[in-house]
C-alpha cells in the first residue's frame, strides 16, 4: 500500500530548468566559454556538479566545480524572484495529497539553497513537506537510487510504500532503482522518452490520488 509520496523538485513543481540553465550558461560567459542550452540536456536531473562538470567536460574547460557552482548560484538566486512560477496546480496535488493523509517529501538532486529558493517562492515552504532530501544528503546523485532511498528512510517507509513524481529520465531511472513505484509527467521531456515509469501523465496537475497506487 502506498504512504508517501516523494515529489521531485525541478521540471515538476516548478519550471527551474530554464532559469539554472540561463545562470550556468552566463556562468560560462565569465570563464570565456560560450555554451548552448541544448549542452545541458544529457545532465538535466543528475545535480549540479554534473549539470556543469559535463558541459565543461565538453569543452575541455578546466573549473573548479565547487566555485563555479556557487556563482551559478548567485545568479540563479537573482533570477528567481522575477522569474520563477510554480507549473499550474502543482500547490494543489502537494496540499491534497497531503490531506489524503499521505506523507510527503521533497527529494531533489539540487543544493538546498536552490531548494529552499524555490519552495518559498512557489509557496511550498520546507515546514509544509514531511521530508526533504538534497544533493548534500547523498554519495551519489541520480540515477543511482540514493536520493529516494534518503527520503524513505526519513519518512519511516518502505520503498515499496512510496511513488515518485518524476519529471526526467535519470530520475525515472533513479526511482526504479530504488524498488518505487514513478509517475512521470511530461513537463521537460517527450512521453516517449519516459516509458521506464509506471504511468505518464502531460503535466502535475493531471495527477490524481488514484494515480498513486
């Protein structure tokens, strides 16, 4: 029986991806680079340090992941409170399945300045989820199943007991690993490229308490 309900952060809650794309791309600009959206994809849900390590990886770009990420950062948080929207009736499939009496979580491969961020400005506040895992959490980022592991254990269930809310292929991959249940919605990528999930759905607010089990 399903009783928790592990949301994932960017591409289902809320549509980050472009703004964090937008900050590392002119986080690249300083270091003289100059780099394309589409360099990002294969790395979209595996965290930060991946996010930008791939891409400099690419180009044979020489950083130090750790700086590189803080300044992404500082720009990211200079976007956000202009830019960045919650995707429509995701505040309400998190409060209903709430209410339902499931236990929810909140299990990201962002850093959890990027977390809090977004959840306050999305009004989703971190004192509303039962549980939140970040990239800080964890050895190793999606798609091994680490993250969703973390936030069974913090919510004192099985993996058996829970289903994911995915957005991205190494996080359909990551839930599955961990033995979960996924619903992905199609928010970042083609349903096509989804089928490892369980069930596919167009967007979060198309999921429904009876998709949970």
């Amino acid at each position: 029986m399903i009783r928790a309900v592990i949301f994932d952060m960017d591409g289902v809650l809320t549509d980050s991806e472009p703004l964090i794309c937008a900050a590392a791309t002119a986080m690249f600009k300083e270091h003289g680079v100059t780099v394309q959206p589409a360099d990002f994809r294969p790395f979209v849900g595996t965290g930060e340090n991946r996010y930008i390590g791939g891409v400099a990886a690419r180009y044979g770009v020489t950083l130090d992941i750790q700086a590189a990420k803080r300044r992404t950062y500082e720009i990211y948080l200079e976007l956000v409170p202009d830019r960045l929207e919650a995707f429509p009736n995701a505040q309400r499939v998190v409060r209903r399945c709430k209410a339902a009496g499931y236990r929810i979580a909140l299990a990201s491969s962002a850093d959890l300045i990027k977390i809090e961020a977004n959840l306050n400005k999305i009004g989703l506040p971190p004192a509303l989820w039962d549980a939140i895992v970040a990239a800080e959490d964890v050895r190793e980022r999606k798609p091994a199943p680490d993250i969703f592991l973390a936030a069974a254990a913090k919510l004192n269930v099985t993996p058996a007991q829970c289903v994911v809310i995915e957005d991205a292929v190494n996080g359909i991959a990551a839930a599955k690993a961990a033995g979960m249940r996924c619903i992905a919605v199609t928010q970042s990528f083609p349903a096509e490229q989804l089928g490892q999930a369980d069930l596919v759905r167009a967007a979060i607010g198309d999921v429904t308490l009876a998709d949970l089990s």
